[in-house]
C-alpha cells in the first residue's frame, strides 16, 4: 500500500471536513442573526404598542395627550410634565428603532412608522409648543 497516497487523501479529506464545518457555522450564524432580527423587531413592536395602548387605555393619559396636541402651553404644570414624558417616549422608541434599523436588526419600515407617529405630535399646535 502507497502511505503517501494514504496521506494524501487523509489531507484532502481533512481539509474538506474543516471546509463543511466552517460552511456550517457560517450557516448557524445567520440562522441566530435572523432570529435574533425576529426577536428584537417583535420585542420592539410589542415595546411601542404596550407604551401606545397605554396612552390610549388610560382616560387621563389620553387627555393629556390630547389637550397637550392642542395647546401644551395651557396644561397643568403637572399634565405637562406627562406629556413631556408621552413625547420624550415616542422620541426614544425613534431613536431605537432607526438605530436598530441601521445596525440591520429590523426592518425599514418600523422607523418610518415611529417617525410618522413622532412627526405628527410635533406637527400639531401644542407639540410645537412643547418642541
């Protein structure tokens, strides 16, 4: 028997061994990149909504935010310090999602979502005011 042969295809079989491993965690790495996508878009999504529906939910809140749309200036020292908070909230959820969004985790159109929502509290009267 030629060893030399032997070894050779010892060799080759060893480097295409250390070549499928390396193909599969390669592919292991971007099945966890794509779940970890998966899981920050839905905890991010669920974060927003939670905080949103809360300000829907409570009569209080919402009037704050509604009375605050419509003239900050004339709200209660106190209901201003919510709506300060309300909108300092929506500014934050922008700021995650675009640099979420810019580091490749979720999607392009979450902070175009929370953009719109942001933009349209700053465009009304009172979100003027508060800006």
């Amino acid at each position: 028997m030629d060893w030399n042969a032997v070894e050779a295809i010892a060799e080759v079989a060893g480097l295409l061994l250390v070549v499928v491993s390396l193909l599969f965690v390669g592919y292991q790495l971007y099945q966890n990149t794509q779940q970890l996508r998966q899981d920050t878009l839905l905890k991010t999504i669920r974060g927003t909504l939670e905080t949103n529906w809360a300000y829907h939910r409570d009569p209080e809140t919402f009037r704050v935010i509604r009375d605050g749309c419509a003239d900050f200036e004339a709200l209660a020292p106190k209901d201003q310090a919510l709506f300060h908070s309300i909108a300092m909230d929506l500014s934050f959820y922008l700021e995650l999602v675009t640099r979420l969004n810019q580091a490749g985790l979720i999607e392009e159109d979450a902070p175009l979502i929370n953009e719109r929502f942001f933009l349209g509290l700053l465009a009304t009267h009172g979100g003027a005011q508060w800006w």
